[in-house]
C-alpha cells in the first residue's frame, strides 16, 4: 500500500507492527520478511520514487579530516541516493560475502571482531543471493571453475587464493521490489516521510513514537511495537545523536560509541604493472555476464575473480583484508600509457634489458581495509538543513597501520609478480620507500572509496563496546534495531551489500519471533484487494 | 607535508636523472663520479636502464662505487658491459624477490640484483 506523506492529515498517527525507517537494500529486504510473515510494516521513505533535488539536500554535511572521496571531492550527499531505493539506484551490484577470518577477533587490528560468525550468517546470505538475483551461494575458485565460467586467474597460488565475485544484474531494489512493496498488504509504504526524532517512552526505556514531516510541512507520528533504523552508515548516528531530549548524548550513546569507528574502503589504484602475458590472461579479472539457471529461474549474473592474501599471510604479516584486481590493460606501445602513466617505458626498457617482453601494462586496483578507530566518526554540527535537523560531520580518519598495511599488501603483489616471472608492479604512490607513511602523503590523496558508511552503530555483545547487540538491538532501548552497514564491527575489504541483506533477513527472522501476532492476514489471490487497515490495524502497546 | 611536497620528490628525482644535472645530497657526488659522457646531457632521452639505475643510485649513495656495485652482481664478468650480461642475472632476480629482497625504485618494485645492474649501467659499466 502507498502512501503519500503530503497527503496525510497534520497530526496523523501511522501504526503498524514494525516501523522501518529507510527503504534501500536493509529496508526494501526487511519489510518484505516481515510482511511475508504476516507482520504489517510501516516503511518510511524521505524521498519519492525518482531524485529530488531538495530531499537529496538533506544529505549534505561537513567533511573534515579525509575528504570522503579525495579523488574528486565530493560531498556527503554524492555517495548516497535518498529515495526509494536508497543507494541501491547507483550500486554497480558487486556482491561476495565476509570471510570467516574477517569475523574473528584479530589482535592486530584493534577493535576487531563480530559477537557472531560467518556460520551464524551462511543460511542468510544464502538467502540474500535470492534478493540479489544473483547465482548460487558458492564463491570458491573451484565452483566456478567447475561451472566453466571462468579461467584460472593469472596470479592464483596458495598464497594468493581468488575468490569469484558475482555482480547482479539487477542492482536496483527501488526497481525490482516497487511493485511488491506497493502491492502489498502488509506494508505501508510512506513515501516523502523524513523521521525527525526518536521519542521515548515514559520510562525513557522504549521508543514510544517517531516524529515525522515532510518538505512541505506536514507533521505526524509513527508508531510501531518495534522500530528499525535502516537509514545507512551516517544517518543512523545523525537520528540517535538528533534525538536527545531525554537523553542529551543521544539515544544508544551512554558509551559515547553513536557514530564512532566510521570506516570506509580504502579503493587505490596502486600503478601500472607490467606483465609478460598477453591481455587475454587477464580475462578471469574482468566482470563476464553469464546467464545461470537458479533453481529453474534463469539469472544473468556477471563473475570476476579477485585476488585475496591467504589467511595465514594475513594473520603472520599482520595485514587487514584486501582484495586485489588487475584492470584497463594496455598494450605497451599503446600512446596512451604515457599519458596515464609517465615513465612506464622505462620499467618495460629495464625488463626489455633481461630480454623480458612486456606484451601488456594492467593497472593494479587494491581494495583494503581499515581498521575500526574510535576517532573516526560521524557528529553533528550546529547548522541545519530544511526539515531543522542538524546536518554532520564526517572525519574520517586511517591509522599509521591502515596505511602501513596498505603499503605492504601493494609490496607483497610486486613481489609475488616478480617472484613467478610474471612482471614488474610500480607503486604510484609516495610513502613506499621508507615504510613509513605519513598523512599528507599519495597515499591519501589516491585514494578512492567505496561509498560504503561503515561502523557507525557497531555490534557488540558488550554494551561497552557497541551501539547494538547480536540482535542488533540498540543495547539500552527495548524495541529499537538498527540494520544496514551501520552495525558492522569490522569493513573487511568486500563490498557490504550482501551482507547488508543477509542481516537484514536475519533480523527480520528474529523480530519476527519477539513481535506480538500480526493484525493483516494476506487475502487469497481472487479476493479484492483491501485498500485500508493497515494504518488503524495496531495500537501502541504502550512501548 | 602535502602535495607540492608529494608531487615534488619523485618528479625531481626524474627530472636530475633526465637532465644528467642532479644538484642535492649524494646526487652531487653521483654526477662528479660519472664517465663524462653520461654526465653529459643525452642528445636523446637515456633508456629506462639508465634512468632507474640513476634513481637507485640516487637513494643510496654509498653504492655508486662501480667496481664494488659489480661485484655484488652474481655470475657478472666485470670486465664485459654490464648491459650484455642482464639476461643472465635472471635466476638471481628471481631469488631475490623469493627472499624478498626488493627495493622500490621510482616506484618500480625491483629486485636489489637488477636495480644494482641497473646503477652499474649508469656509471657507464
């Protein structure tokens, strides 16, 4: 069912089950759970079905410390899409899950490890493969080798596995699930509805409601039996820290953890590399589109192979996760290497000295890790935007080791390529020579992000030492969930769609258990639709 | 600390080895030591060999002894140029990037063997 928000009466009361705020991947999956479970949802949404200019405003904030994307400066709105859909209508679907060791709790990566495994996730990425429309829930080398769809990757060895990234071809959940959600039910889909403030309950335990407006200015409430923040890495610490009438940290901050540990990838072009093969050797690296029969559907799904360090490596060298890919191959007499990257010959002449031919130049793109860091956070600044919240500010910030380790992990391929005779890499970047880098060197300045807000109301068992717990319950707060990125503990170095969506399935199976009985049953197909009910259909329970 | 520094160091580093004409640190030296016809400006551009042999030399100066650079090269006649004998250096590449001994020249991640027969071509052997 839509609902449009500028159509409500002022002072309206929307009610339901549960109250999702957000419809992106976290918000567009969750809802569809619960209502398939007979629960009835009230999905918020900011925006409308297309960008709007003014809604796409309220995004804007301060960046200090690393731009969020030093390549091109953009700003806090560009990495993210607010309307329905959320960022999901610019994602380019790439899709592979955490592995098991970015789970642990590793002593060299400080504030490392997630209260859960990667076996507690496994049924639900398996289900997230479905919502992403992707292949089946297998990403070994082997499987896909076996499927032949796909070579063996140039540099696989056991110190550098690959592992398959699939990329749906269906990246946009505002597109795939919109008639879905509209025709549901269960779901009240309120469109244009910008959630202000978090109240709480009398005794301060609970959300009691949700302040609601829209642009143009109509006000009213929501209220739910649960609420679930599903608003991303940087609006889910703006919502807490906003609403702190009763609690002036905000809500979920007694630890003064709302909005700490804020990471990012680290995406660098590392340099040219250049290699004795031929381009075609490199095909396993490049995204192929493959048409797979899933369980008799048929899905088109591309595969890459990336290259990962082996776990042992890892733990012995003490590196984060990365993940490692050769791309835009040249031809090394082409004209415009030179112009992309000056002085390359004279790597190809020194090789050329060996009698070493160099039949093609790659660039060499490592995705890593950062670590969680407690400085590096989401705040909020006086100024407001058009609804009279506070806007943020981002600082991002990387370690020493962050760094050190990305430093080592594009020292580590440059060695692997000479030590198989496959090539020379040269790092573009400055820092490299003296292990020792600084901020203010290339380093920063190269680096490219992921658009991926990540860490902002972490996962922890122990209240202490995260915003949320197992549940992903906001620790100090009865019925308020927080789902997206936002509650990742660590980045690792995958993209975090998938495993957005698996603990979105996740969540909604456990609230699917802790909220009373649903009021709407789904009629039978050649019933008439019911137009009405959802939103008089739940009384607050008093939360 | 910040870009003109960042964009600076490399870029300055290249544009001595091009010109023949490095003015800072052990660089001075390095040019003084060189035969004169490679401390001459080239009538055309020096190939990378020459180039990256003179960046190596450049971050460590305390090699640019040519005849102790030689003997650190394995399996090298000292008395043939060192440029015919490149081909040759291959297995001991490979063991150093298997032992991990690599330096990082304009960037370039090289073995220490060819980035010392790089700076050996450079003074002229």
């Amino acid at each position: 069912m839509l609902v449009d928000a500028h159509d409500l009466e002022h002072g309206t009361t929307l009610t339901a089950d549960v109250c999702v705020i957000g419809a992106g991947a976290a918000g567009i999956t969750l809802a569809r759970a619960l209502a398939s479970s007979n629960h009835t949802v009230l999905l918020l949404e900011s925006g409308g079905f297309d960008l709007d200019d003014k809604t796409q405003a309220l995004y804007k904030g301060k960046t200090v410390g690393l731009p969020i994307d030093p390549v091109v400066h953009l700003g806090l709105d560009a990495p993210r899409l607010r309307y329905f859909g959320g960022t999901t209508n610019h994602w380019s679907g790439f899709c592979r899950p955490f592995p098991a060791l970015d789970f642990e709790r590793r002593a060299y990566v400080p504030n490392s490890g997630w209260p859960i495994a990667r076996s507690d996730l496994d049924s639900y990425y398996a289900g997230a493969q479905d919502v992403c429309n992707l292949g089946p829930y297998d990403y070994s080398l082997a499987f896909w080798q076996g499927q032949g769809l796909i070579d063996q990757p140039l540099l696989e060895a056991p110190t550098t596995p690959h592992t398959v990234v699939q990329l749906t071809n269906h990246p946009v959940f505002g597109e795939v699930y919109r008639a879905e959600i509209v025709d549901s039910p269960n779901i009240q889909l309120v469109l244009w509805a910008n959630a202000t403030r978090l109240a709480l309950s009398d005794d301060g335990n609970a959300i009691h409601s949700i302040d609601v407006k829209t642009l143009t200015g109509t006000a009213f409430t929501a209220a739910a039996s649960v609420y679930v923040l599903a608003t991303g890495g940087l609006e889910v610490p703006r919502l807490l820290l906003a609403s702190n009438d009763r609690r002036p940290a905000g809500i979920g901050n007694e630890h003064d953890l709302v909005g700490r540990h804020f990471m990012e990838h680290v995406n660098i072009a590392a340099g040219p590399a250049a290699l004795s093969v031929e381009s075609g050797a490199l095909a396993p690296y490049v995204p192929t589109l493959h048409t797979l029969d899933v369980n008799g559907t048929s899905r088109d799904v591309s595969l890459q192979a990336v290259l990962l360090l082996a776990p042992d490596i890892l733990r012995q060298q003490e590196l984060r996760a990365c993940e490692v890919t050769l791309e835009y191959p040249f031809a090394p007499d082409d004209k415009r290497l030179e112009g992309v990257y000056p002085g390359t010959r004279h790597g190809v002449e020194l090789l050329a000295a060996q009698g070493f031919v160099t039949k093609t130049v790659v660039t060499a793109r490592v995705l890593c890790e950062q670590e969680p860091n407690p400085a590096s956070r989401v705040t909020l600044v006086r100024a407001r935007d058009a609804l009279g919240m506070p806007r943020i500010q981002l600082d991002w910030r990387l370690t020493h080791d962050d760094r050190l380790s990305l430093l080592r992990t594009m020292h580590k391929l440059g060695v692997e390529l000479g030590a198989r005779g496959l090539g020379r890499l040269r790092l573009d970047i400055s820092g490299y020579t003296n292990d020792d880098p600084q901020p203010g060197d290339d380093l920063d300045f190269a680096v490219n992000t992921g658009s991926h807000h990540i860490g902002t109301a972490r996962m922890s068992a122990d209240p202490r030492h995260g915003v949320v717990d197992p549940n992903l319950k906001v620790h100090s707060v009865a019925n308020l969930y927080v789902a997206g990125s936002a509650v990742f503990p660590t980045c690792g170095a995958n993209p975090p769609t998938l495993t957005i969506v698996a603990l979105a399935l996740r969540l909604a199976e456990h609230l699917a258990t802790v909220v009373p009985g649903t009021t709407v049953v789904t009629p039978p197909p050649d019933a008439p639709a019911a137009d009405s009910g959802v939103a008089t259909t739940k009384p607050v329970d008093g939360a | 600390m910040g870009r003109e520094h960042r964009v600076g160091r490399r870029a300055f580093v290249g544009l001595l080895a091009t010109a023949g004409a490095a003015t800072v640190g052990g660089a001075r030296a390095l040019v003084w030591s060189l035969p004169a016809t490679a401390a001459t400006p080239h009538a055309t551009a020096p190939d990378g060999l020459v180039l990256l042999g003179r960046a190596y030399l450049h971050d460590h100066p305390t090699e640019s002894d040519a005849n102790r650079l030689v003997r650190r090269l394995p399996g090298v006649d000292p008395h043939r140029r060192i440029r015919a004998q490149m081909a040759a250096l291959g297995p001991a590449i490979a063991d150093d990037f298997r032992a991990g001994r690599v330096v990082t020249v304009q960037g370039w991640q090289l073995a220490v063997t060819e980035a010392r027969a790089a700076a050996a071509v450079a003074l002229g052997r």
